[in-house]
C-alpha cells in the first residue's frame, strides 16, 4: 500500500497561449504542486491554440483544464484553480492540516 507521501502524480494543463486566466492556472498549480507534492509531480503544459486537435481529443472544450492523469481516476477541473482548499479535495489530495500533522 502506498502512502500519501509517496505517490507520484501527473498533470496536464490546458491552456490557451498567454491568456491571463491561463497563466493564472499554471502558477497557481505549480504553486500547489511546490508546497505539496515535491518531487512527486509531472506537469505537462498543451496548448490548445497550438495543439487543437489534442484538446479536442481529450474532450477540452474550455480552458484552463487541468487533468489528473496519475494516480487512478483521472479527474478534471476548469478555471484558474485559485482556491488551493477546493483543488486539492478535486484532486484527491489530502487537505492541508492533514499533510502538516502527517509530517515529523
């Protein structure tokens, strides 16, 4: 059994070129992703003005779409992922005060 502490996750982001909203995205999930998971993230940036047939094919109709790819479901979120509390429980990761009294 794995623990918290230890899966690794993957993310794909879409984005839309240099929108605000985009980029709002990507520092708010690189962000998380420094705080919470070090060295256990990959983030794969797509955009969908360069790559539409991508989007399309993974079923992204609205950006920015985040993707969870790893671990098992994938799940799917939209918008600018501001609200750090609301992510991390779309994302299935523990909460905050679960990770702080996790840790020695």
């Amino acid at each position: 059994m794995q623990t918290t502490e230890r899966i690794a996750y993957s993310f794909r982001l879409y984005v839309a070129g240099e929108a605000m909203n985009s980029a709002q995205a990507l520092v708010n999930l690189q962000t998380l992703c420094r705080r919470h998971l070090v060295g256990r993230h990959n983030i794969e940036i797509v955009d969908v003005f360069r790559q539409p047939e991508r989007a399309l094919a993974d079923g992204i109709f609205m950006t920015p779409t985040l993707l969870r790819l790893a671990p098992s479901p994938v799940r799917k979120i939209v918008g600018t992922l501001s609200d750090t509390t609301t992510l991390m429980q779309a994302l299935g990761l523990p909460d905050v005060d679960t990770l702080a009294s996790a840790r020695p």
